[in-house]
C-alpha cells in the first residue's frame, strides 16, 4: 500500500466497497455497458481518518489507530494481507506490516 500518507488530514475516509446494479451487488466485475455502469450504485463505507504525520513510522503500531484500522478494512475487503505500507515520498518511508 503506497501513498498512506495522503490521506492524513482527512476528518473521514468514504471507501467504496462494491457496486449495485438494480438492487444486487456485483461480485468481482464490472458490468459490461456503459449504460449498465451509469445505473451503478456505488456503496461506500466511511471510516474515521486521522491528523498526524504518519511520515516518520517505521512499523504499523507507529500509526494512529484510524491509519491501522484502514489498513486492516483494506486486507479485509481484499482478502489478501498488506505487505509494505508507503508512509512518504522517499524510498526509505515504507516499513514492512508485520
């Protein structure tokens, strides 16, 4: 996960988590029409954000609890663990989530 570090500032954090097309939920693909897609609804969860640099951490406990709480909603929503976390611009702002 690159660019954490954005989305410092942000009071909430809507994510989208799926796509309805007339009243069901679309597992894993898009829907094949342009005009299928502009009757989409896009569901969203919002999740609290946080206000510190996270610009300095060097490992997942060094966040705020809304920054790790994002990152767990992440890996939840994926099914797949997040391995590096990008915290800054600079190649050494990323640490290993353990």
């Amino acid at each position: 996960m690159t660019k954490l570090d954005v989305l410092s500032g942000l009071p909430k954090l809507e994510v989208a988590t799926h796509y309805e097309l007339n009243g069901k939920r679309l597992e894993g693909a898009m829907p094949a029409t342009l005009e299928d897609l502009a009757k989409c609804k896009i569901v969203t969860e919002t999740l609290d954000g946080w206000s510190e640099d996270i610009s300095g951490a060097k490992s997942k406990s060094d966040l705020p609890v809304a920054a790790q709480t994002y990152i767990e909603f992440i890996e939840k929503q994926l099914g797949v663990p997040i391995t590096w976390v990008g915290t800054g611009p600079e190649r050494e702002a990323m640490f290993i989530n353990a």
